[in-house]
C-alpha cells in the first residue's frame, strides 16, 4: 500500500482513473467520498476494459461513415467486419472513395488495423 493512499473520488471519469491506477501501477484502486471514507474499489483492468470499445461498436461507426463517405450506388456494394478490432472492407467501390473511406477508419481510436479486400467499383 502506497503512503499517503491513492485514490479516486467517485465522480472521476473512467480514463481519469485507469490513467492513475496505470500511473501508479495499481491494481486496484480505493474510492473514497471527499471525507476520505472507502466507498468501493475499482479494478485497473475493469478499468481498462471500460476505455475499449467492442467490435459492434466498431462495426456501427464504421458504418455510418459508409454512409457519409461513399455515394448511394457504393453503400449497398460494400460489407465491413469487424473481429477483435480488426475492420474488414469487403465488396466493390471507386478508388478515391475508398482512399478517403479507409483513411477515415484508420483516425478511429480502436481500429487495430484495416483490411482493404474492396474492389474497383463500376
């Protein structure tokens, strides 16, 4: 136990606290009122998992940036997949399209990598 304690108060966002348990190498993390009374205890990698988003998250932003991205004859030409943050783009589109599509999932912060299996587009 480190001296003086550290903890989080209850209010703190998930990435303020998995920043700190990290930080301070904790494995978990007291939660104390601002009196400093032990409400609960959080673990780091409760945590960490909180700050990852899961594939069908992945998959729907995904998605919507077809949506935005891609003219309506593309929309319906194009499949993605997503596996353990890794996007698959399957299916037919132009190649500016694509470029700009695949640039824009590649900004995602939970994108692993991008797998471009796309073809050119009629």
């Amino acid at each position: 136990m480190t001296s003086p304690a550290i903890t989080v108060l209850p209010g703190a966002t998930v990435a303020e606290a998995a920043w700190l348990a990290a930080l301070s190498r904790l494995k978990r993390m007291p939660v104390t009122d601002r009196e400093g009374r032990l409400v609960g205890v959080v673990r780091r990698d409760a945590l960490l998992q909180a700050l990852i988003r899961d594939d069908a998250g992945i998959r729907a932003e995904v998605e919507a940036m077809v949506e935005a991205i891609c003219p309506p004859a593309d929309r319906d030409a194009v499949q993605v997949a997503v596996h353990d943050g890794i996007v698959e783009l399957t299916g037919r589109m132009q190649a500016a399209t694509a470029r700009r599509l695949l640039a824009e999932i590649e900004r995602i912060a939970d994108v692993v990598e991008v797998k471009n299996l796309l073809g050119p587009g009629t």
